[in-house]
C-alpha cells in the first residue's frame, strides 16, 4: 500500500498529525490504534468528518458509533486461505455523535492469469467517482499483496498503469479492522499466534515469485545488456566511439611554432613569426590550462582536416589538440618557470667580445671606444649611408664567433628586401624581418613576438643578443597602427605610439641568477625629418651604451665610420679589464680634444699595425713610456 492510501486511511479512523509521517511511522501508528495503544506525539484521535455526498444512503443502525480501540473487538469475517483479500471498501456513516466506521470487503472477480500476475507484482489504488446521474457513495479501493515486487522497467510499468481494472463487486460483508492492518505490507506484527504454516507458504510463495522474475529471457543476459548499452541502449554505441577515438588519434598531426596570445584567442605561427594561412587555432582555455604565454615555442598536434568536413568551411585555422612540450620541456616543468618581470635586473658585468680577426676592424674599435657586455640596451646612432647595416652584420657575425653559447635573434623592421636576404646569408642566427612593402601591423607584429620570444629564452636562464634595425623605424610603424590618442607632439608624432617601442628596448637587462637579454638596435638621425629627431631624443637617455657613426666619415670612405668622442659605454669599467681600463681612459684623454676625422686618423692606422688590441694597448705603453699608465 502506497503513502497516500496510508494517510486516506489514518484520516478515516480519525487519526490527526500523520499527514508529516514517512511510511514507517505511519504504519505503526496505524498498528498501535489497531491494538488499542496510545498514540504517538504529536497524533489525536478525533472522530471522522462524514464522507461528502448528495444522496447516501443512511448507514445501518447498528453502527452505533464504536471507538478505534474497539475495533480490534469486532468480529471478523470468515478466512478464506484460497482467495486473498482484493479490495476494501471504507464507508462512514454521517452522524455527528458517533466515529464508526464500516469496513467492507469487496470479494475480487475471477481474474485471469495475466492480471493476476500483475497484481502479485504492483500494488495499485483506483478511486472510482460517482458520476452526477448515478451518485453514489465514495469509495477508496486498495490492493493488498503478501509482498510488493520490484519494478523491472519503465516501459512496462506505463503499460500496466494504462491497464484499467475492474472494480470489485462488493458483497456486504463485514471486516474487522484487524483483516486490513494484518494485510499491509511491512507492519511489524505484534501478534505472535500467526500460524508457522501461513508464515512459511508466504515465504513460499514469495520465494517462487522471484524465481519466476528470474527465470525470465529478458532478465537472464546481464552481461549482454552491458555489453550493449544497457536497457535503454544507454552507450550502445560505446565501440563506435572508442574506434572514432582511436582514428582521431590515428588523424594526429604534429605541430609547432611561437604561440602569439592575442585579446580573447591565441594562435601558433607556423609560418614564422607573422601571420600565415597555416597557423593554429588555440583557445583562451588551452592557454590557461598549459600556461602558455606570449613567444613560447611549443609542439603539439592537430588533427587531420578531411575534404568534405563541414567545420572546415566554418573556421578558418584548424584548432590544437593537445600540447606534447612547451620550449623545450614538458608542462609541468614550464608551469615553473619564473616571470620575466620578476627577474632582478642589474648592469652589465660580462663582456661579449667583438674582436675577432685582425683585419676586422670594426669590432676592434667598439672594444676600445664603447665596449659591449651582456645585458646591454644599445644605440647606434647612424645618418643614412653611414653603415650601419654593415655595423650591425660584424657585430652579429663576432657574437656568434666569441660566444656560441648565446642566442642570437636579428629583427628587421621596414627594411630593403635585398637588405635582409645578405643577413640571412652572413649572419649566423635567427633572421626575423618584415620587408617595408607589408603593412605596418606587420612591422609591430613581428616586433613584439620577436622580443616576447627573446623573453621566454631569458626565462630559460639562457642568454639572448637582440640586433635591431631599426627603431627609427619601429616607432613610425606604431605611429601609424596605433590608434590616435590625441596627444600629438613636435613631428606629427603620437605621444602613444612611443611607448612600445620603449616597452622592446627596455626589455634588456642582466639577470641577476642567470641570463641576460641584450638589445642592440640602430637610429637613424640627420635624416630631415622632425620625427625621427623626436624618436631619437625619446629613446637617447634609455641607452647604456651609444654608438654613433659620422657622417661625414663616410662620405670620404672612411670606414668604419665612428665617431670615437660621441661613442662610449656606461659603466665600462664594470665589463673591462682593470689592467686595460687605465690605458683606455688615457687614449680617451688624448683624443676628446681632436675632431672626429683627426681622432680618426690617430687611431684607426695604428689599429691596422697590429693583430690584435692587446698588441695595440702594449704598444701604447712602450711608445708612452709610463704616461699612458696613469703614473
């Protein structure tokens, strides 16, 4: 018997309080009005409400209003061992001073076999209302069982609960209360004169019915029903999937490039470090997830686009499927890895060497006039047709002979085609250019993932030479693809527009555990244009090291053209040799008070006299007698 015919039941023998009762309780409180105990907290016994009706008949005269505790003195109807109590009829007669009830036992029609077996394995209520032609009295029918059986599926439960029964033709007998409570389902008895004999066929039959249930087709082959999904097919088409997995993971395709994060996406440049039609997609959650950041060089693999594939007309670039390394290491490792800007930054104190062979002249003279060391943030401040390509090329090809230990990463901005093939042949390192016939997103773009590439490198504990050409350059482009703000100054220059390219410059710096960035980039001056004045006197202070190229040098071929007064490093004694630093700051003192082209002429041919600077500071000091050594 379910709750709801449990609770009808309390409220008509006149039991208040239950309508909050789980199923248990309820059922022994039921049990306890059925053996005259007291009630539990919380229950009264009132008398029932007569049952609302138009026309009923009057109840028998001999339901002289007997109490819930006498019912259990009524005298019950005869036991019939054959045909189990069907339906049960509880009628209340109308009268204000009495709480009887009478019980009536409905005899259940012959049924056939399949109800029969239904109704051993459901319980069921059915409440037939009297219709407005024919009222009749209200009646609550409840199907008892020796055990409620459990439901196998949904799809059979619907169709007996569409099955309607019949209802039981009553047959004016009289029940004890007794009958009906002894028939609930799981009311603990307290009665212990049950025969052995009921007890063991009930358990009988209860044993006979689960084999029954057993012994069906549909519920013998669990092992099958797993195998193919479950009764409802839930998973049917797990092997499906698990071959659908296994082609993706046959249609992998490994991946790599510099991942560029961008505002709500990121993308792996295949193609270099500018946008191509092959580049990978990568979602703000993959970012997230792998730690990945802007200039990390990564491998992964995408999967194979097939003709045909409908989310290939809908995207443009294929998505990334899983990330194998991240520069070099796995995630984990990389998810360590400090933050650029957390680095202690410090002045440069090892030297990068630009001497290499006698007759290269032009890194023998940046080591005497403004030498170089790791971490530095240098200009090369060049008119047009100075050298300063030419500059930057030996300077390139001396770290690369002295320190093959440093990465070494050359980025052209707005410059000649022709110009960056002959870097890409004489210089040994990372050549990343944007040629001046592409547009000016494209110098910033390749700008900024260069040096964001440089930076992840640091990160590494490894050291980095960044020769750029130039900034000049870089800084119009930014002028041109950085939206106006409004503050303009001398030149047309946007006051906006020069803060990247100092973010670029000013990442150089020496690592104070390990690594260091060094920037090396070229200006050009004297070139008519109030911008590039402006450009350079922004970036002039920035600078810890400047190296400026004459023009007048080299308009009579005097190569190369540096201006050994305007040259100079700052903090140069903390990258030179203390018994060479007191010869250098005598060289200087000679040549301060000379013009350029004289200073020039000074130096440059006692350079070409000896093989090496060594030589040439020995000679010095052999021709100056002690002078030159600071006594």
């Amino acid at each position: 018997m379910k709750l709801p015919e449990l609770k009808e039941l309390a409220k008509q023998m006149g039991l208040r309080g239950v309508s909050t009762m789980r199923k248990g309780a309820l059922l022994a409180t039921l049990q306890a009005a059925r053996n005259g105990e007291a009630a539990p907290a919380g229950v009264t016994v009132r008398a029932p409400k007569p049952a609302k009706q138009d026309r009923a008949p009057e109840a028998p005269a001999e339901s002289a209003a007997p109490s819930a505790t006498a019912a259990s003195a009524a005298p019950a109807v005869e036991e019939r061992p054959k045909a189990p109590i069907r339906a049960v009829r509880v009628q209340s007669a109308p009268q204000s001073s009495s709480s009887s009830m009478k019980i009536v036992i409905d005899e259940p029609k012959p049924e056939s076999n399949m109800e029969m077996h239904v109704t051993a394995r459901r319980v069921r209520k059915r409440h037939d209302e009297s219709q407005a032609a024919q009222p009749e009295q209200q009646q609550s029918s409840f199907d008892f069982d020796e055990q409620p059986k459990r439901r196998t599926r949904r799809g059979h439960d619907e169709q007996r609960g569409e099955r309607r029964r019949m209802p039981a033709q009553p047959t004016g007998e009289n029940v004890n209360l007794d009958e009906i409570l002894d028939a609930l389902p799981g009311v603990p008895s307290h009665s212990h004169d049950e025969p052995r004999e009921t007890r063991r066929g009930r358990n009988e039959r209860d044993r006979n019915e689960r084999n029954d249930r057993n012994e069906r087709g549909n519920r013998n082959d669990r092992n099958d029903r797993n195998e193919h999904g479950g009764r409802r097919g839930r998973g049917r088409d797990n092997e499906n999937r698990h071959d659908e997995s296994n082609a993706q993971r046959d249609d992998l395709v490994p991946v790599a490039g510099i991942v560029d994060v961008l505002d709500s996406y990121a993308f792996i440049r295949t193609s270099g470090y500018l946008p191509g039609p092959n580049d990978v997609y990568v979602s703000m959650g993959q970012v997230k997830k792998y730690g990945l950041r802007k200039g990390d060089a990564v491998k992964g693999s995408i999967r194979t686009p097939h003709e045909g594939d409908r989310r290939n007309q809908r995207q443009k670039f294929v998505p990334l499927q899983s990330i194998d390394s991240i520069n070099g290491m796995s995630v984990e490792e990389a998810a360590r890895r400090p933050q650029f800007s957390k680095l202690t930054p410090l002045y440069p104190n090892e030297r990068l060497k630009m001497e290499t062979t006698a007759n290269r002249l032009t890194g023998r003279l940046i080591d005497i006039v403004s030498p170089i060391g790791k971490g530095q943030r240098g200009l090369i401040v060049s008119p047009p047709k100075a050298g300063k390509t030419i500059t930057l090329q030996n300077i390139a090809n001396a770290i690369a002979t002295n320190n093959p230990e440093v990465y070494l990463m050359v980025v052209l901005v707005d410059e000649r085609p022709e110009e960056v093939t002959d870097m890409e042949r004489t210089v040994q390192g990372e050549v990343i250019s944007s040629t001046f016939d592409r547009p000016a997103s494209d110098h910033t773009t390749v700008a900024e993932l260069a040096i964001e590439r440089a930076k992840r490198l640091v990160e590494l504990g490894q050291d980095v030479v960044v020769l750029l050409d130039s900034m000049t350059r870089l800084a119009r482009a930014y002028n041109i693809a950085a939206p106006a703000s409004g503050r303009i100054l001398s030149g047309g220059v946007d006051a906006q527009a020069l803060y990247p390219p100092k973010k670029f410059f000013g990442a150089a710096r020496n690592i104070e555990n390990g690594g260091s960035l060094t920037i090396i980039s070229s200006a050009l001056v004297e070139t008519g244009s109030k911008m590039d004045e402006v450009i350079f006197e922004e970036f002039k202070g920035t600078g810890n090291m400047e190296l400026r190229l004459s023009r007048e040098l080299a308009d009579k071929r005097m190569f190369p053209a540096v201006d050994i007064n305007a040259s100079g490093t700052r903090r140069e004694e903390l990258i030179t040799d203390p018994q060479t630093l007191p010869i250098i700051y005598r060289l200087r003192r000679l040549l301060g008070g000379l013009e350029p082209e004289q200073a020039y002429q000074t130096l440059v041919p006692r350079l070409k006299k000896t093989m090496t600077n060594r030589d040439f500071f020995a000679a010095l000091v052999q021709q100056g007698g002690g002078s030159l050594n600071g006594n």
